[in-house]
C-alpha cells in the first residue's frame, strides 16, 4: 500500500514538472506580461503603510489587493500626463481588478481615511 502511495506522489510530481519543463524550453511563462508595481509614499503623517498595498500589472489587468484593514481607501488610477481614467473607493482588506484598454504609463495613488497617501507608477503593454 505505500508502495502505492510513492507511485501516485511520483506521477503527480511528474505531471506538474514535465509541462512546466517544456513551457520554460519554448520560452513560456505562466507570467508574462507581469510585473510587481512598486508603492511608494506620498504625503504621511503616520505610520507607513506602503508594505499593505500590494499592486501589480499583468497585460491590461491592474490587480491591487490590501494586506490588512486600512478602512475606506480612495483610488485614483491617472495616465502619465494626468488624465482620470479610474476615481473610485475600497473597502479594505479586500482588492481590486480593473482593466486598462489602453497602453502607456499610469500611476495609481491612494489616499487612506487619515489622508496619507501612497502612489506606484507602471506601463500598460500589449
């Protein structure tokens, strides 16, 4: 019987490194296209906050997901040059995704009910 058990934990094993082997031969990743966005601070009169954001950019896909309860957080997602594309609130600790039809550079700035706020610049790429 464990015989058995060895046997299945090896097909298993062999399932997850095979395709993962042949994905990294042909230059296939299961993350392209992403990259962490980095947060910086702003404006605070607190204790920083910034390692609770946690931002990152995967095509168009923006995902933000809070790692503790900050309270009510605004959202303001711009274009490099300033324009409002996104001006919303969340609820922490939940997250965020949002989509960005368009490619260029953005920053995301975020401003905590106490007005400290934090903001992290990314580009948007085909």
């Amino acid at each position: 019987m464990q015989n058995y058990f060895h046997l299945k934990h090896t097909a298993l094993l062999l399932g997850l490194l095979i395709p993962a082997a042949w994905c990294g031969a042909n230059g296939i990743s299961a993350l392209d296209g992403f990259s962490h966005i980095i947060i910086r601070e702003s404006n605070n009169q607190g204790i920083p906050k910034s390692s609770s954001i946690q931002a990152s950019i995967n095509g168009h896909i923006l995902t933000v997901v809070f790692t503790e309860n900050l309270g009510q957080v605004a959202i303001e997602i711009t274009t490099a040059s300033g324009v409002t594309v996104e001006s919303l609130w969340v609820l922490t600790p939940n997250g965020l995704q949002n989509y960005l039809s368009q490619t260029g550079d953005y920053v995301i700035t975020f401003t905590l009910p106490n007005g400290d706020m934090y903001y992290g610049e990314f580009t948007v790429t085909d």
